[in-house]
C-alpha cells in the first residue's frame, strides 16, 4: 500500500476518537459549587510569550513523563513533603502572575511547578497531596489549550461519571480549586493528541503550565529549622 499524502494523514488525525466528551468553556454549576473558578486573559499575549521565553531558557528536569521545573518549593514523592528547591521564585512569576491571584500564597510558602504538556502527554487522575500543600491550588495556561477532566472521588461509578466534566482551558487562562474542589475531586489530563470543543476535533500543540500552591508549613518545618 503506498504511503498516505499528507491531505490524508491530517483529516485522519482530525477524526473524533471513540467514546471522547465535548469540553465545556463555561465552568458547570456544580462545579462552581464545589470551588472550580476559571478566569481567562490572565496575562496579555506580550507577557505569555515572555514567560514562554524565560521558561524556556531555564533547565529542566526530566524525572518524570513530562519535563518540568521547580521553584520555592518541591514536593519530595519519597516522603509526601516539600523540601527547598533549587531556585526561589524569580520576580519575573511574582510580578506577572502570583500578584493577580486572588488568593496568592505568602512568600515562604510559595511552590510554582512547570509543566510542559507535548501532544499526547497527560496527568493521570489525582488529587493533590493534602499532607503537602493548603488549600487553593492555581494553575495558568500558557502556549494552548487543554480539556482537563474533573471527576468526584466519592460515589458510585454512574454518579461519577454524571458529574465528570471535561472544562476547556484556554492559554493564558487560570483555573483554580478550592474547598471540595481541591479536596474530593480528581483533576487530570486525558494523554491524547487532540480534544473535542465546539463540535470541532482540535489537535493539541505545545501547552506550558504554571501550577502555583502553598507548601504547609509543618509538612515543610523539618527543613526550615535545619
């Protein structure tokens, strides 16, 4: 059989994987409930590009599936807990986004992890550490968008799937949990090449992340007093 042109090897990639939910641009009720908030246009496309470029120019770490970067603060797998990271946060992420945060963490516990996201990259299913990290957890968008999937940990599984929601992040948005939110449900992201929004099969590009939380103080007073 003689080789796909390249016409049809991209309306093949844009066709609709089975079983795949439409992601939602509007943060369902109950979810708003539970302590999911979206903001969009957190920073102007200039400041994106600027933090794309300084992310860019930093080392990364490439322990786990995807690449990523710490600072302040990151969290130790071995022990469920936060020690020192190599680099405190520059003023760069102070000035351009844990400023415009709502509910920012104080600068002691401050903890920013990078996450570079390639086309067919995810993150499992998780709820973030309660031993580690408060509550509010804040994450910007940067590069592309994503559907990222929430999901109730309790309840059966036809109660849970009802209320699993597929949200679509847009760059430069920041989505955030709170309460129930950040404590009783799973967030996650499908590795897949593309997401399904508006009726239309998007492909992913490139998403960079910014996930910023506050590391809890006893879970981090081992190593201060050292």
């Amino acid at each position: 059989m003689g080789r796909r042109r390249n016409g049809e090897e991209k309306k093949e990639e844009r066709l609709v994987p089975i079983g795949v939910r439409e992601s939602v641009r509007v943060v369902p009720r109950s979810l708003a409930c539970a302590g999911v908030s979206l903001r969009e246009e957190v920073v102007s496309a200039e400041e994106e590009a600027s933090l794309l470029r300084w992310i860019d120019s930093r080392p990364w770490e490439s322990r786990l599936s995807r690449r990523t970067q710490h600072y302040g603060w990151r969290f130790d797998y071995a022990t469920k807990s936060c020690v020192r990271a190599a680099e405190a946060i520059p003023p760069l992420l102070w000035e351009v986004l844990l400023c415009r945060l709502v509910e920012a963490p104080s600068a002691d516990a401050a903890q920013v992890t990078v996450n570079e996201y390639l086309p067919g990259q995810g993150i499992a299913p998780h709820v973030d550490t309660h031993e580690a990290f408060d509550d509010g957890i804040a994450a910007l968008s940067l590069g592309s968008g994503v559907a990222l999937r929430l999901k109730p940990c309790l309840g059966d599984a036809a109660a849970a799937a009802r209320e699993t929601h597929f949200l679509w992040l847009p760059p430069r948005s920041v989505v955030t949990y709170r309460g129930e939110a950040r404590y009783a449900y799973t967030h996650g992201i499908v590795a897949r090449k593309g997401d399904l929004l508006d009726g239309e099969w998007r492909l992913r590009e490139r998403r960079v992340s910014i996930t910023v939380r506050s590391a809890r103080r006893r879970r981090r007073r081992l190593e201060d007093d050292e």
